[in-house]
C-alpha cells in the first residue's frame, strides 16, 4: 500500500524547477522554521524552561525564518538586518504592538484659515503613510512610492506565513 | 488600412529618386481631379489626403524638403493631391495622429518628415488663419500612459523634450484627445485637455500613475478594499490589515511556544498540511483568517479529497513537497496572485 503510493507520488514529481514564487516562499519557511523548531525543542529538553526568553527565541526563529525565506524584498533585508543586530541584544521583537487603528485626525479648520480639500486629503494620507512605514520593517528609509511596492509582497508573505503557522499548530493539537 | 499604406509608403521610400520633381510638378497640374478621386476613396484615405492637399496648396518653396513624404504618399493614391483648405481640423489631426501611431520602422522617418512638415504647415497656418488651429505641438502634448508597457522612466524625458519643442508654438489647445503616438519605451502620459503640459507635470503625472496602479493592486490583496474608496480609506485599510496579520502571527508563535514541547514535527506532514491549509483558505474568505484566530479552517476540509495522500508514511522530503507543489502548481496559476512590480 505505502509502495504504491509512493510510485503514485513518483508519477506526479515536476521535472521543472518550481517558479511559484508563493509556494518556493512557503517551502522556505518551512524548511527554515522547522529544524529550528526542532533544535528549540531538543535545547528545551535538555534544560528548564524558561517561560519568556522561551517564547522570545520562538518568536525571534519566526521571524528569522519569514526573513530568510524572502530574500528578494528589501524588507526582508531590513528585517534580516535588525534580527542579527538585536541577537547580542535582547531579541526585539519586530510586530508593532496592538494598536489602534489609525484615528482620522481632525480636520484642521483653524479660525479664519480654510485650507484646501486636497491639501487636507494629501496631510491625512501623509499620515497613514507614516503609519505605514512603521509597520513595515525598513520602512522608515524608503520613500513613499517604494512602500507601496513592497507593502504588497510583505502582506502577501504574511499571510503564507500564517498559514504554515497556523498548520504548524494545527497539526500538533490534533 | 493603416498597415498597407505603410507598405506603400516604404516602397516609394526606397524608390525615391528624381521622379519626385517630376510627379512633383505633374500633380500640382492635375488639381481638379483630385477632388474627385479623394472623395471616392475610403474614409481614411480621404483624411490622410486632405493632408496632403492640405499641405501642397501652402507655399511650395517652404515645404520642398518635407514635400517628399506626401509625394510619396499621394503617388501611392494616385493623381490625388491639391485640393484646397477645405479639410476640418479634427480629421487632419486624427489622420496625422494615425499615421503616426503605424508601428513599422519606415514610420519613424515618414513621421519625422511629417511632423517638420506640419511645424512648417503650422507657421504658415499662423499667418493665414486663426491661432487656434491645432498645431501638432498641441496634438503631440496629448500622449497616452501605456498602462500595459514596461516602461523606464529614463526615456520619458526624451520624448518630453521632443514635446515641449513643439509645443513651444502651440496656442491653445482646442482639439480631443488624439490617438495614441508611437509605441516607444516611453511612459506616455496624456494631457488632458486644459492641463498643463509641461515637462514638470508629466512627470508628476506618470508618476501618480504609477502610485495608483500599485494602490490598485493592493486593492486586490487587501480584502474588503473594494468597498472603500479614495486613497486615505485604502491605506486604513491596508495599515489595519497588516496589523492584524502581523498580531496574528504574534498571538500563533506564542501559541506555537506553548506547544513546543509537545511538537512532533515532521516535514512531510507539515507541508502536506500546509497545501491542505492553503486551499481551504483560497475557497473560504480571508475574512476567517482574521476573524477566527483560535478557530482553524483546517477545520472544513470538506471540499479537499487528498485520501491518497498518507500523512504518516515516512516517504522522503522531496517527494511530498514535490507533489504537493505539482497539484497546487494548477490551484496557483489559475489564481491571478503573484508578485507584481
């Protein structure tokens, strides 16, 4: 039964390299996160738990593995960067903190002064853009337009990477 | 229509020789037959030749040098040439606009011609009418973003220059939109009418371009962007977004540490999971990703029959990983995703 099987498996392996650029992300992330995952465990194992520092190094091989499983993003470099910067320090961790949304300021009406629709659209979309910057691992060196363009990848790649999480822990519950 | 003309204009490009003062001087006789003959002719051809007529009954001796081109184009419609001044702006410009969106490369030097010709046409026009004709200075402000191009900013300022020199005499704009000029690797940005034209702003303007194309591919990933509109509401969204996405991952590394020892981790079961994952979320909403944090759509597996697939064999790494990528490789592809730049 396992033989056939696996001679079904045999039968349906590509022969071309794998350009999905979304799969090849997810394959990386796994093979990053898993092994040290596992190398975790084993160290765990072997000496006491140690709640907090645990769950950072849990957190920081996360994240290692999401940078290093997208290398063509300059956010992934920025992130990679910071990651091995902060190992001799504390491990920082690099999700921003649960924040609010975003509050729409107010528009700004000062006594007499009427400023232009456009200016005030272009002042709170100038915000948001910060905001954005914020979020996104080197966003505060890139410029406006870059940020849009590497905003995409990095939403898209969060989203596999939770995916793989979420499978990761699924798969260990039941 | 276009095409063949093209043929027929390259052809008597190369055949260009002294013949050209003779026909020269043989259509300037023949001036009320071409009437007729153009208005038996197509549409198109009508237009391209009122060009011409248009552009023979000016001053000879001004327009000998760029007088080749038409002749060469009038011969290919036969005896048609000077007819009068009678042909409307509109259809002149859109004639000469088509002529110039040809994409053959014998274009680019009939079009040079043409445009030295129109330039010369437009001073003298100056002279004889009203300043509002257009000139195709006005005509060349009027460009066209190729949104499908891969094109570098770098050239742009080319074909800007070519355009602020011609429009160095245009006075104010009073035609529609022309049709699109050649298709260089130019980002081609159109002016609309009463906007201004100057290299600054068509640059701006391609620029604005570009960031809303990204904006909208964005809208794409971002689910419920659709519904909001305007860029400030978008990049709420999108900054809401990426929040939850990245407290997700935080709330499920936690969880994953909490559960480490407990792991039994094997990649094969990993990745056959993941593929499982990833399809029930491509058929669920993304809505439940970020709504159900503890609840997993692993869950509704309904719809997903990988019965032949046994999680607990110990096969290589390579052989699940393969396969699995083989049978999503047709689920990634019929979905639009990728990464776009």
């Amino acid at each position: 039964m396992e033989r056939q099987i696996i001679n079904k498996r045999k039968r349906v392996f590509s022969l071309q390299p794998n350009k999905n650029p979304k799969a090849l992300f997810a394959r990386r992330y796994v093979s990053h996160l898993v092994p040290a995952l596992k190398k975790i465990n084993m160290k765990k194992s072997s000496s006491k738990t140690n709640h907090p520092s645990f769950e950072k190094t849990v957190k920081h091989e996360v994240d290692m593995a999401f940078a290093l499983s997208a290398q063509e993003f300059a956010w992934s470099r920025f992130l990679l960067q910071k990651l091995l910067s902060s190992v001799h320090d504390d491990p920082v961790r690099t999700s921003s903190s649960p924040s609010e949304i975003l509050e729409r300021s107010s528009k700004k009406q000062g006594g007499g002064k009427h400023q232009d629709r456009d200016e005030e659209e272009g002042g709170e979309i100038k915000k948001r853009l910060k905001e954005l910057q914020k979020l996104l691992p080197g966003g505060e060196e890139m410029n406006m337009e870059e940020i849009l363009s590497e905003i995409g990848s990095y939403i898209v790649c969060l989203e596999l990477q939770m995916i793989v999480l979420k499978s990761i822990v699924q798969d260990n519950i039941s | 229509m276009l095409e063949g003309l093209v043929s027929q204009e390259s052809l008597s490009l190369n055949s260009m020789d002294m013949s050209v003062l003779e026909r020269l001087k043989w259509v300037q006789q023949q001036q009320q037959q071409l009437q007729q003959v153009v208005y038996q002719s197509s549409n198109n051809s009508h237009e391209l030749l009122q060009i011409l007529q248009f552009h023979g009954s000016n001053n000879d001796d001004l327009l000998q040098s760029s007088f080749s081109p038409f002749q060469m184009l009038g011969s290919g419609f036969g005896p048609n040439y000077n007819i009068g001044f009678g042909p409307p702006h509109e259809a002149m410009d859109e004639c000469i606009s088509r002529t110039s969106s040809c994409h053959m490369e014998p274009v680019d030097t009939i079009e040079v011609l043409l445009k030295t010709g129109e330039e010369n046409r437009a001073i003298a026009l100056k002279n004889k009418r009203n300043p509002e004709v257009k000139t195709r200075g006005e005509e060349k402000t009027e460009k066209k973003i190729k949104v499908e191009a891969e094109t570098e900013s770098s050239m742009k300022g080319k074909s800007n220059m070519r355009n602020t020199e011609a429009s160095s005499d245009t006075s104010k704009e009073t035609s529609k939109k022309a049709s699109e000029i050649q298709k260089l690797d130019y980002i081609h940005v159109r002016a609309r009418r009463g906007q201004a034209t100057d290299r600054h702003s068509l640059a701006e303007r391609a620029r604005r371009e570009k960031i809303s194309k990204k904006m909208k591919y964005l809208q794409d990933i971002v689910p419920g962007c659709n519904k909001v509109t305007g860029k400030a509401g978008m990049l709420d969204e999108i900054i809401n977004y990426v929040q939850c996405l990245q407290r997700q991952v935080e709330f499920l590394s936690m969880k994953l540490a909490v559960l480490n020892p407990e792991l039994e981790l094997a990649v094969e079961d990993v990745s056959v999971k993941q593929f499982q994952a990833y399809f029930t979320n491509v058929v669920a909403s993304k809505q439940s990703i970020m709504v159900d944090v503890p609840l997993f759509p692993l869950d509704q597996q309904g719809s997903l029959d990988l019965s032949a697939i046994n999680p607990n064999q110990t096969t290589s790494i390579e052989a699940p990983s393969a396969s699995w990528e083989t049978q999503s490789q047709s689920l990634y592809n019929t979905s639009s995703l990728g990464f776009q730049y």
